[in-house]
C-alpha cells in the first residue's frame, strides 16, 4: 500500500510538472484617456505579424472574437486581404497606399499584435522532500506518535504519510515578448496610437494553445486600463 502511494504522488508531480502548459503575463498596458469615445464607432482591422499562416489565422480569429464580443466591429486581416503580407519590409509609399486602402474600405482602426522578442532561459526546479497524508495532534505536534518519532530517525515516513523524494529539474524555458498595439486613423499621426498592451508568453507549445487565452487577456487589459 505504501509502495501504491509513494507511486501515485510521484505520477501526480510529474503530471503538475510537465502540463503546466503555456503562461501568459501582461507586463504592461496603456490606453490613451479618450480612447473610449471614440472607439466604440471605429471599424477595425486586426492584423498579427507572421509569416505563418495557420498562426496568423488562428490569432486573428480569436482577437477578432474578443474584440466583437466587447461590442466593437473587427474584422480578420487573413479574411479582407488573403494576399497582403504583413510582415515584410515596405516602402513610406507603399505604407501609404496601404492606410490610404484601409480607410477606403471603411477601417478607421487598427488591431496590429507583433512579436518583439524571443528569450530562452535556463531554469531550475526543485521538488519533494516532504511527507504526505499523515496526522499528529497539535499539541506535541514535532513528536506525533510512538511509531511516528522512533521511525523519523532513519525512515521517511516518520508521520504514518507517503514521502516524496526531492528532486530537481533543469530545463531551458522559452519566453515571447508580444505586442498589441491599436491605432485610430482618423486621428492625427502623431495621436493615433491609443492602446497598448504587452504580453510574456512562456512556452506556448503552438499558436493553438495560446490564441484564445491570448485574446481574452489582450482585451480585458484594455479593458482594464480605461478605468
């Protein structure tokens, strides 16, 4: 039975350990203080920078959800402009071109997240060295019973509990720095950026993983920051 338990909290720590999945922290958020007058009537286009495709989409999808589930129109830029890359080095002129075609098409906004960093670090964790599932009463607490303290001397399972061996993990940690920036075009230029929200992802495995929770976090942050 002994042997069962110890079994069972060592699958139960490897399983907290290595399906912790993706975190992600918003480091800083900023919205300009007449933001919310005039955003609510804004049309937006929501663009992620990525030469991935399936990336691409699936950010796009779920901040265009979020962002019409607030009660604000956006639209997917993969979806109005499937041939545009945005990630690539243009011209001022072509910059242009590209404003002048957006606002033609009735986008005064724009949604625009972009990747800024990437950072690996080296991390270690330590685990175990502890006894679960025994008892003592509070008063003479250190001692517990008989057994409990003549068995501590030389034995881990001092209080009647399972042990768990210590151990430690050194692992390479992958952080990504990311974006989202919202733009009022009919502003003046020096005035029209009005959000801005920037995220740590770390170890987000895949675009799949991290798209929903990424969206939910990038709008309640704005959210947030108008208050």
């Amino acid at each position: 039975m002994r042997k069962k338990m110890q079994m069972f909290a060592a699958l139960l720590l490897l399983a907290v350990v290595y399906n912790c999945g993706p975190s992600i922290k918003v480091t800083d958020s900023w919205t300009a203080p007449d933001a919310r007058s005039t955003m609510a009537d804004d049309s937006f286009l929501v663009i992620v920078r990525t030469d991935d495709l399936a990336s691409r989409q699936l950010m796009e999808q779920e901040i265009t959800a979020e962002i019409n589930a607030a009660g604000v129109k956006a639209t997917s830029s993969y979806i109005k402009y499937p041939k545009v890359s945005h990630n690539q080095k243009i011209t001022e002129a072509d910059i242009d071109n590209l404003v002048s075609r957006f606002k033609q098409d009735g986008f005064s906004g724009i949604v625009l997240t972009v990747l800024k960093d990437v950072k690996t670090e080296v991390r270690t964790e330590e685990s175990g060295g502890y006894t679960t599932g025994g008892y003592y009463p509070s008063y003479y607490g250190g001692y517990g019973g008989f057994g409990g303290y003549y068995g501590s001397f030389y034995s881990p399972y001092g209080y009647g509990g399972s042990y768990v061996p210590r151990s430690q993990r050194t692992y390479e940690s992958e952080i990504y720095k990311l974006e989202t920036v919202i733009y009022d075009l009919d502003r003046d230029i020096d005035r029209q950026l009005v959000a801005v929200v920037a995220s740590n992802i770390t170890d987000p495995g895949s675009a799949s993983a991290i798209a929903g929770p990424y969206a939910k976090k990038v709008v309640k942050a704005f959210g947030d920051s108008k208050k």
